[in-house]
C-alpha cells in the first residue's frame, strides 16, 4: 500500500520503503506521513544511503495557481 493511500489510516507496524535513486515524490511531508501511519513499529528501507536525508530536506511545493488568482 501507498503512502497516499493509507493516509488517514494506523498500522501497528509499517515499512517505509525508499527506492534506489529517490523521486521527487520523496518529500519532507511523505516521510511524515509514512511515519505516523506506524501506532508502534516503524521499519525503514532505503535503496541507497541517504534517501531519507534528502527526504527530508526535500519541502513539496504545490502549484495550485491559487495566489495569481487571488493577486489577479
């Protein structure tokens, strides 16, 4: 199961698997998510070393265009 799709969910134990090579999908908010998807246990997995760091230091930016419709 996804991230996105357990959100809103609990799991006694979770995995949170980073792929080899990180996506852009690897954000700072992801990595939270996953995180407090787990009520006791959480195993973390990373295709190469580093990945969560460069999770975390990753912010999601979102492009909803809302603040040129509110400025125009």
């Amino acid at each position: 199961m996804t991230v996105h799709k357990c959100q809103g969910s609990e799991f006694l134990h979770t995995a949170l698997v980073l792929p080899q090579g990180g996506a852009k999908v690897l954000t700072r908010e992801l990595v939270y998510t996953a995180i407090t998807r787990a009520r006791e246990n959480l195993t973390l997995v990373e295709g190469q070393s580093g990945l969560l760091t460069r999770a975390i230091e990753r912010q999601s930016q979102r492009a909803s265009g809302l603040r040129l419709q509110l400025e125009g």
